[in-house]
C-alpha cells in the first residue's frame, strides 16, 4: 500500500517466476484491499511492466484500464505437439 489509491504489486506465477504484469493479480489486490479498508475502491496499481488503473464498481464488475504491449511473439508447429 502506497495510499489508499495507489497499490504496488508483484506477482510471481508459478512456472513462469516473476512477471512483469498481470491483470487478474491487480484486479484481486485492489479487491481484497479494499475489503479489509485499505483502499478505495478505485486505485492505480503498480507492477514491473507498468501501472493499470482498477476500478470496482458498485455493481461489482471490477474495471481494468491501461497500456497494451506485446510480451512474447513465437510460433508453435502444432505436428510436434501431436500424440501418437
């Protein structure tokens, strides 16, 4: 907690180690915060890739704005992921 509108977030997924970024974590963080009287129920969550701004609404829809960008760009030869 950084102040009641402003939360810092680091999420560590399991396989992938610490990312730079996720959604569901900052929506969540911002929720659970709130429950507990922390914040508000609007805030700019912070993270390694950028800040997200959350919003949970009255009518309990939790909101998510902020920057898109790209993270991995592959290509998968699905005839290696066949099973015999």
């Amino acid at each position: 907690m950084i102040a009641p509108d402003h939360l810092k977030v680091r999420t560590w997924e399991r396989g992938a180690g610490l990312t730079r970024a996720c959604g569901t974590a900052a929506c969540a963080s911002l929720v659970g915060a709130h429950r507990r009287g922390f914040a508000a129920r609007a805030a700019r969550v912070e993270m390694p890739g950028g800040p997200l701004q959350i919003h949970w609404a009255d009518d309990d829809h939790v909101l998510m704005t902020g920057a898109v960008r790209t993270a991995f760009r592959g290509t998968v030869n699905l005839a290696d992921m066949a099973h015999d």
